[in-house]
C-alpha cells in the first residue's frame, strides 16, 4: 500500500510526499517525495522525486 497522505518530511521536500506499508508489518518499508530546489545547491535546479528504504529493517523483516 502507499500512502500518498505522509506528513512526515524533510524540509527539502515541496510536494507530495509518501511512504509505502505491507499489510504485514506496521512500519514504512520506504518513504519518499518530491524536491525542487534540492539540487539546485549542486549547480543546476531540476524537479525530482526520491526515495529511500532502510535495508536492514527489510533484511530482518523476511
């Protein structure tokens, strides 16, 4: 399932933001959004989406 209601973010997020759940565990497997001036500070301002997942959470969570 993903939730497309998070409202947990970073700062450097300025859209949507959204986290994805497995009916078998109550904890995010990932968690992500939308950023438009984040990589501005590396020289060239782009749109982007993003998203990240905790690997040894996921490791124990088989």
């Amino acid at each position: 399932m993903i939730d497309l209601a998070e409202l947990k973010a970073y700062e450097y997020h300025t859209g949507v933001v959204f986290s994805a759940y497995n009916e078998d565990y109550s904890k995010a497997l990932a968690q992500g959004g939308r950023y438009n001036g984040l990589s501005a500070s590396f020289g060239k301002a782009r749109a982007a989406t993003g998203f990240s997942f905790d690997l040894k959470f996921l490791s124990q969570a088989q």
